[in-house]
C-alpha cells in the first residue's frame, strides 16, 4: 500500500503535488524535495560555497515553499516558482550578511597569483588544473564578492552557466531588458576590477587598488 | 568602430559569442589600439573567473530530505506551541477582565447609597399625587395640562388633611 503510494506520488505531476503538499500529504512534499533538491542546491550554489552555507539556505528554502504552496497557482512552471524563491532567498540572506567587500589586488594568495601570470603570459599549461580547481574559484570570489549580489548572480547564470537570458528572467522574475542591461553593467564593472588586478601585476609596486 | 562603442560591445558580449561582423571589427580595432586590447584581456580574463567559479557544483546528502521533513515537523510544533500559548493568554486576559467586572460590581452594590424605604404605617401614595404635586408645587406651565375638576379635588383635599373646611 506505502509503496503504491511512493510510486503515485513518484509519477504525479507538479501542480498535484503542490496541491497535495499544500493539504499536508508529507510524502508528496518530500517527492518535491527529491525533485527540486539538486536546482535548488545549483543556485544556492551561485551565492555560496561552502557544502553547511548552501545546505542551510536550501532547507529554509524548500521550508519557505512549503509555508508558500498555497500562492502557487499553477500558471509558471513549479520549477521557476521554486528558483524565485531560492533566489530571493539566496539575494535576502546576503543582503542581510552585508557582504559587499571592496577587492584589493593586494589580497591575492600565491596561488591566484601564478594563475594570474600564468593567464597573462598566455600558457595554455595546466589550464585544466586551474580552470577546473579551486584557486581560479576562490580568485573568482574575491572579484565577484565586490560586486552587487544581483549582479553577481546574473554574471554566473549568463555567462559562467550560459543559461538563455529567458530562463534568467523566469528565475529572478525581471524582464529581459532589465537582465540584459544589468547584465552589461554587471560586466563592465567587473571587467574593470579586472583591469585593476592586471594592472597592479603589470606595475612593479605592488599597492592596494580600489 | 571607435573605443567607446568597442568597450561598449566587449561588455554587452565577448567577440567570440558575437556575430563574425562585430567580431572582426573588435578585433580588428584592439589589434591597433593597445587600451581597448587591454579592455578586452580583462573581459576574457573575467569570463574565465566567471566560469571557474561555475564549474563547482554542491549536490544534495542523502540526508537532505529528512533534514527538511524534520525542519517542517520542528517548526509545524513549534506554530501549534505558540497557538497554545496565545489561546491561553486570550483566556487568562478574559478571566482576569470578568474578576475585575465582578469586583467592581460588588463593591458598587456594598458603597452606593441605600434608595429610602418606606417607613412602615405611612401613607400609601396615592395615584392622585402627580396632579397633588402640579398643583402644590406652583407650576404655572405645568398647570395648564389639569382640568379645572382635578384642581380642585386636589385642593379639597390638601384642606381636609390640614383640618380646613
């Protein structure tokens, strides 16, 4: 009898277990969990890195949904109704942590060092190792950190995920002109953080650039 | 193209995600302009960040979904626990507000003046009384709504409980 359930719930389609999760049926939620889990953990991943950060805000996350299942009406996708929450959830948490930091060249680990001559000077040497690993990740959240959370996030989706600018509107809930202006910005600025960075390597004194 | 529109291009989108036009024409112009060439190095090399930091991907423990199942069953108890204690201090404030309306009842029926009793033997008041009071009272306006016939009854009257013939 559970297990005919289990496979009920299992093939079910999103609004009938919105609609059943929202009546209590706690299985039906836990399939939601199973099916959404991985998205949700995907974009808390765009904020955070840390495995304890990312768990965390994906269980208030899917706590919010839960507490919201009755406003789901069934219009947009399930999937893009759980990825606004997640994302406003996400853009809430670092607003309120007030994590907006300047970046100084100056704050760079030996290692982002060397991936940065090694990028400037052209080699093509274990690009794998660096691209894939976590110095160009934490290099990379240094100079995203000093950028607005919104505009950090558009950044990872357009251009690190490649995701159609459509599919960012679904998530963050904007219009297209308004992801594609501020996706612009959002370059500009930190393409001249860059700029900075590489400057600051270029000159032989080392200061703090802002 | 001048810089300003190639700065503007490389930031709206890399010449290798653009059209093979623009791209030619970016590329073209930072190979004989060293700043916009040095614009366009930090828009790849940013890019490239952008991308490296998108690579690292967190999937959901096994444990995930009991850990939020539990979260709901924590925070559902503790919602029933508030309900509880809320419907108590309702109660509590309406006990404490009733306590209050007995007390001050009483104490209005312990202090409040006595109405006069009757004293036993007197004389029942009599139903001509009103018209008595009227006419005793010199109440000239009120005078006006007696028949001649009352006024006068209520006079003999006055006279014989005062001896007067």
């Amino acid at each position: 009898m559970g297990s005919k359930l289990a496979v009920e719930v299992e093939h079910a389609s999103d609004i009938d277990l919105a609609r059943q999760a929202g009546s209590g049926d706690e299985l039906a939620f836990e399939e939601i969990v199973r099916r959404y889990g991985p998205r949700v953990f995907r974009i808390a991943g765009r904020f955070f890195r840390q495995r304890s950060a990312v768990e965390e805000i994906s269980q208030e996350v899917f706590l919010r949904a839960y507490t919201q299942l009755g406003t789901y009406e069934g219009r947009g996708s399930f999937e893009g109704w759980i990825s606004r929450i997640a994302t406003n959830t996400c853009l809430n948490e670092i607003r309120k942590a007030k994590r907006h930091p300047e970046f100084y060249a100056a704050d760079l680990t030996d290692d982002e060092e060397n991936w940065l001559e090694t990028r400037l000077a052209g080699s093509s040497l274990s690009d794998d190792y660096f691209e894939r690993g976590i110095i160009a990740a934490d290099l990379a959240d240094k100079v995203l950190g000093s950028i607005a959370p919104e505009d950090r996030v558009i950044l990872i989706m357009l251009d690190g995920e490649d995701l159609p600018v459509k599919e960012v509107c679904e998530i963050t809930g904007w219009s297209q002109s308004k992801v594609k202006i501020r996706a612009m910005r959002a370059r500009r600025k930190l393409r001249k953080t860059v700029e900075r960075m590489i400057n600051s390597r270029r000159k032989p004194a080392k200061g703090q650039l802002r | 193209m001048r810089c300003r529109q190639v700065r503007n291009a490389i930031d709206e989108q890399l010449p290798d995600a653009a059209d093979a036009g623009r791209r030619l024409a970016i590329m073209a112009h930072c190979e004989v302009c060293t700043e916009c060439r040095r614009v366009l190095e930090a828009a790849e090399m940013a890019a490239r960040l952008i991308q490296a930091r998108s690579f690292q991907t967190i999937e959901p423990s096994p444990f995930f979904k009991t850990r939020v199942l539990a979260a709901i069953r924590e925070r559902g108890a503790v919602a029933v626990r508030r309900q509880t204690e809320r419907m108590w201090s309702s109660a509590r404030a309406i006990v404490a507000s009733m306590f209050v309306v007995v007390v001050v009842l009483l104490a209005l029926n312990l202090f409040a003046p006595k109405p006069v009793q009757q004293i036993a033997g007197a004389e029942p008041v009599r139903r001509s009384d009103s018209v008595e009071r009227i006419v005793m009272d010199d109440n000239t306006a009120a005078d006006d709504s007696l028949t001649s016939g009352q006024v006068l009854d209520t006079v003999f009257a006055q006279g014989d409980s005062y001896g007067i013939d």
